[in-house]
C-alpha cells in the first residue's frame, strides 16, 4: 500500500534528504523524516516553511509537481507594505515574469494567521507596515509566490503553504509530519 506523509517543513530545511554542500551542510529532511522510500513531491525553497508531502507513490507524486495537473496549492503570505484589491488585481488576471506569464491566482487580504513563530522571526520594522495575503496557485515554478509580489511591489516577507489539494497543515507543528488521511 503506498504510503504518503504530511510534513511541516521548518524555515531553514532543505527540500531533500542529502545536502552535498561541504564544509558546512544545511539542515534538511533527513532530520525530521525517517520513512524508508519516500520522495518529496515538489519543493519549498529553504526560506519557505509549510505542508510538503512527500510519498512512495511516483503516480501521485506526478500529480503533485506537475502544473499540468493543476492541483491548487495555497499559500499565506506576509508581504512589505500595505496592498489593497487594486494592488492584488493583477495576480487575478496572471503577471508575466522573466519566464512567462503565470496563470491568474486566487487572492484575497487576510488577517494576520495564528501561525507560529518562525526562527529566526521576520524582521520587524515600526516605519513600513506589511499585511498577509492568501494566494492560490495551479502552478509552481521556482520562487514563484516571492516574484509575483515582488512584482507588484510588495516583497515577501514570510511565506507558509498551508494547504495542496485537500491536505492542509491544520494541528501540525513545525518539523512534525503524519501520515495522510486515507480515502
């Protein structure tokens, strides 16, 4: 029976379970996950944090990466500055970056999350506001979330993906993981 794991990945933790890099390797799932056989499906970037699953099952870990399923993932995130709905129309409609246009993303202003801390914490600064924003994707191309804001000129400050398809990260703990829900 395949076996697929939910898994809140730390800031700081590589999307892997090796680091080739020497003298001084980065933490990465080998630290927290130790499942014989099963593969991320996807990626967070190091200074990502949030739900990667990761599974034995080489169908379904296809379908997870690949945008041509279009599987929504959805992402919190804290941006500099205070956008409003004129600021977020473009991602609805799709912004072209330097390797195309992304497909147009669900978005709306949330409320600050109850999320935990993150070490170490966002960076605080008095004089410049942020807000958090919901985003959805159907794609998922390398830092993606953080060049969509960015391009419309408000820079992520932290980003969380808390949910893929139907998993989510709902009662888990960073550096925790379980296993899916079956069915």
């Amino acid at each position: 029976m395949p076996r697929t794991l939910l898994f809140n990945k730390p800031y700081g933790v590589l999307s892997q379970f090796t680091d080739a890099r020497s003298p001084s390797p980065r933490p990465t799932l080998s630290a927290y996950i130790d499942v014989p056989g099963v593969y991320p499906a996807g990626r967070l970037d190091r200074d990502s944090e949030g739900l990667l699953v990761l599974t034995d099952d080489g169908a379904l870990q296809a379908r997870i990466a690949d945008p041509r399923h279009k599987l929504p993932k959805t992402y919190l995130v804290q941006v500099e500055g205070a956008p409003d709905d004129a600021d977020l129309a473009p991602l609805r409609r799709g912004v072209m970056l330097n390797d195309g246009p992304t497909r147009p993303a669900q978005i709306r202003l949330i409320a600050p999350p109850a999320l935990w801390d993150r070490d170490p914490p966002v960076r605080f600064r008095k004089s410049v506001p942020d807000q958090w924003i919901e985003i959805t994707l159907q794609e998922g191309r390398n830092r993606q979330v953080r060049r969509m804001t960015a391009h419309i000129g408000f820079p992520t400050l932290r980003l969380v993906r808390w949910r893929i398809g139907d998993w989510d990260l709902d009662g888990s703990s960073p550096g925790t993981w379980h296993d899916a829900p079956t069915g």
